[in-house]
C-alpha cells in the first residue's frame, strides 16, 4: 500500500460523492415527476409554449395522494440532506 494515498478514505469519499452528486438530483427529479404525472399515452397535450389552452386545466391527470405523499417524503430527504451537509461543513473542527 501506497503511504500517500489512503485508500479507505478515497473511497468513502468516492461513494459520498456519487450519493450526493447523483442520487439528491435524481431523488429530486423523481419527487417533481410524482408531482407532475405523465399525460396518458396517445393524448395530444392541452396548450402551448405561449399559453393558449385549447382545453381546461382540468384535463391533465393529477398525482393523488399517494404521489403528493412520496413526493413530499423524497423532498423532504433532500432537504434533510442538504441540512445535514451545511451543518457538517459549519461544525468541522
């Protein structure tokens, strides 16, 4: 073994990294996509860029409970993530 390079350090850093990096946005987008349902395969979208709706507002399916309740748990991870992250950074003696 090398005795500048520590190799348990490099990597818990390197999967650190790929948690923080990767996984908080991917659990991000995830809890926006539970928000936002998909339209229905085959149905053409109700507006445009502009803001024209041709349909109501209604017509877009929506989460249910469900989603709102996963959604709010995956946010509320990443935000105790970051919490974590800032408090570690702060406290560092």
């Amino acid at each position: 073994m090398n005795s500048w390079i520590d190799l348990d350090a490099l990597w818990k850093i390197l999967v650190v990294g790929l948690l923080t990096g990767a996984g908080l946005p991917a659990l991000f987008a995830l809890a926006l996509r539970l928000l936002n349902p998909p339209l229905p395969t085959g149905e053409p979208a109700t507006g445009s860029a502009t803001g024209s709706a041709t349909g109501s507002a209604t017509d877009r399916p929506t989460a249910g409970p469900a989603g709102y309740a996963l959604a709010g748990l995956l946010l509320a991870v990443v935000l105790a993530s970051i919490g974590w992250g800032i408090s570690v950074i702060v406290n560092h003696r």
